[in-house]
C-alpha cells in the first residue's frame, strides 16, 4: 500500500486572556467582543476566583472589573503584584467607576497597566489587548529561543568535553613511547634523529596541555554555581604562594589589602584568581624582581585587578584576549595555550560580571573584574 504520511504537528497554544467581572451580562459582552481575536478567553465572576486562575497559568492580560463584592478589583491587583508568580502578568481596569484623576492614579497605583473607563469603544479594546496578545507571543518565542539555544550549547559542550577526554588517550602511549625511544635508543640515533624524537615528544606534551585546557574551560561551563561570601584576598595569598614554592628562585612582592567578601562560588572564582596570577607570574619572569598587586579600585562599583609590571601587551589587541586560543607573545618566548583568559572570561560571566584588561608594550598589564552584588531576599 503507498501513499502519503501525514504527521501531526500540534498547533501552538492559543494566548489566554482573563476577564473579570461579577455581572454576567458583562463578561458575556467582552467575550463576543473579543470572539475576533486570535486568544482564548477565559471568564470569572469573583477576586478570588482570578487569582486562583493566575496561578494555575499564564495570562497574555487580564480585563479586570474593580466595584466587585467581597474583594474589589484594586485588591485584586494588589495581591497579583506581591506574588512573585504573578506580578509580572499585565493589568486592565475595566470599569463603571466616574473617570477622574483621582480614579486613574488609583488604578495605576495598584499595579495597572491601563484604566478604561465604561463604555467603552470596542475597537480600542479589541486593539489594546491585541498589543498585549503580540507582546506575550513575543516573549514566548524569545524564551522558546532561549532555551533553545542554552540546549544547543550544553550538547556542544558536552560533545567538546568527550572529544578532548577521548583525545587524551592516544597522546600518552605516543609521549611515553617517545620518551622511551630517548632513554633507551638515543645513542643509536644521530643528532637529527634524536632532535625529531624531541620535537616529537614536546608536541605530545603540548597538545596534552591543550587538551587539559578544553577540558578545563568546558568544567568551568558545566559546574554548579554555589555564590557565598568569598575572601578573595586569601585565595590571592594562597595562590601566590603556591606560584613561590614551585618557583622559589623568583623575586616576586605580592600586594594585597584587605577588602570586603565577594560573593560568588569559591572554587570557580579561585581557577579565574589562579589565571589571573599565573599570567602576572610568567609574564614578568624576565624581571629580577617584580611586583603583583591585587585590589579593589574606588568608585560606585566594586571592581577587582590584578596587576603586574611584566612586559605588557599592545592595547590595540585587547578585545581579543578572551577568546580561546589567542595569544599575544610567542610561544618560544612565554608558554601557553591561550586559554587561560578564556576560563577567567567564562566564570566571571556567570558571576553576571565583566572582565577587561589594560595595558601598554613594556609596561605591565592590568586586568579588572566585577561580579554580581548578592541578591536581596523579596
């Protein structure tokens, strides 16, 4: 048997409108009056009936009649914008009430959107909650996209973060095996084929760190983020000392003042702090001795650095400093993946923050950091 396959595509869900009013006769001319336009109407008769409704779905608008016995329309409004559920859904007045200035700021002071005054025209209100229709429609695709969009990068994520472990395992026999050759067969090589082992070797290794990097940059994505009162200047200390017992030839001045708690996830922040240094550490190795600083600079927002008199970067290059894989200097002069300022961008970003850095060729470079303030209990 042939023939074509029909698939059911479900239609999209019609926006609702709530109307509210204790009169039928009311309630049944707003629904004809709106019978043309492209929503569901849902009616009820009572205050409390309305608000119940609002919490059981999503409303485009709400035509709200206010002389209602037991609880009035302003009630109503009131008690939907205390409900963080259901503060954000608009609010039409819809009612008898003489239009006065008084009547309209109280109205508006109870949360409306708009206050139409009875009669009305219908073709303004038919318009009216037509806006209302497009603007949730809008929001609705815009969300839609969104998490369209949040799930695309969670799979390519997730698709990076398998790649890279997978990539791991060949690189080991290849650099153990290139080490091997080294130690045991060396001298049964000539000078270039012991160079070529060599650059054989270092490439593995290069290419192990890379892919540590991916990884690290994709943890830093797919980790939970736990915000909690952060001293920063401690997990500077610690760091810095780390950098100093692996290095202790340097001559490194640390300065670092007390500051307020950030708030944010420690062990995300700390990675961002442990790039941040380590880029201040390296970048002024060539100096006999240098100096870090890590502060807080004075104005309206708390903004953080990190700041080094190293060799600096030329300025014109800034804006792509955090992306992955960009790297300033070369690789013969300073190691590097060009990744670790992409980690710092990435945790800073989901701190609902900012980072930039400044600089000049010989100068030092600075790079400054804002996270979000902690959020206030409604």
């Amino acid at each position: 048997m042939t023939g074509d396959i029909t698939v059911a595509v479900p239609l999209p869900v019609r926006p609702a409108v709530l109307v509210v009013d204790d009169i039928e006769a009311n309630v049944v001319a707003m629904e004809a009056l709106l019978s043309t336009l492209e929503c569901e109407v849902v009616s009820v008769r009572s205050g409390n009936a309305a608000l119940r409704q609002l919490l059981k779905r999503d409303f485009a608008v709400v035509l709200l009649d206010v002389q209602m016995p037991e609880m009035d329309g302003f009630e109503v409004a009131r008690y939907a914008r205390d409900n963080p559920a259901t503060r954000e859904v608009p609010i039409v007045f819809v009612t008898a009430m003489h239009e006065t200035p008084d009547n309209l700021l109280r109205g508006y002071g109870s949360g409306a959107v708009d206050v139409l005054f009875k009669p009305v025209n219908p073709d303004i209100v038919r318009s009216k909650v037509q806006v209302f229709l497009d603007l949730y429609l809008g929001r609705r695709r815009l969300r839609d996209e969104i998490e369209a969009h949040k799930e695309t990068l969670a799979e390519l994520d997730a698709f990076n973060y398998s790649v890279s472990h997978d990539l791991r395992a060949p690189l080991r026999p290849l650099n153990g095996f290139s080490q091997s050759l080294l130690d045991d067969y060396a001298d049964k090589l000539d000078e270039k084929g012991v160079r070529y082992l060599t650059r054989i070797r270092d490439a593995s290794q290069r290419m192990g760190q890379l892919i540590e990097d991916l990884l690290a940059l994709s943890r830093v994505s797919r980790q939970e983020l736990r915000r909690q009162p952060v001293n920063l200047p401690s997990i500077v200390e610690s760091i810095v000392a780390e950098l100093r017992a692996a290095d202790p030839a340097r001559q490194v001045e640390l300065v670092c003042g007390p500051m307020p708690p950030a708030s944010g996830d420690a062990r995300l922040l700390r990675i961002a702090l442990e790039n941040l240094l380590r880029n201040a550490w390296k970048f002024t190795q060539k100096q006999a001795t240098a100096r870090i600083e890590f502060g807080v600079q004075p104005g309206p927002e708390t903004v953080y650095f990190v700041r080094d008199d190293g060799v600096g970067f030329d300025p014109a290059f800034a804006e792509k400093l955090f992306e992955p894989f960009q790297r300033l200097h070369k690789a013969a002069d300073f190691e590097g993946t060009g990744i670790g300022l992409a980690i710092v961008n990435r945790i800073i970003r989901r701190h609902e923050g900012r980072v930039w850095g400044e600089s000049a060729v010989g100068h030092g470079a600075t790079f400054y950091f804002t996270v979000a303030p902690p959020r206030r209990e409604s």
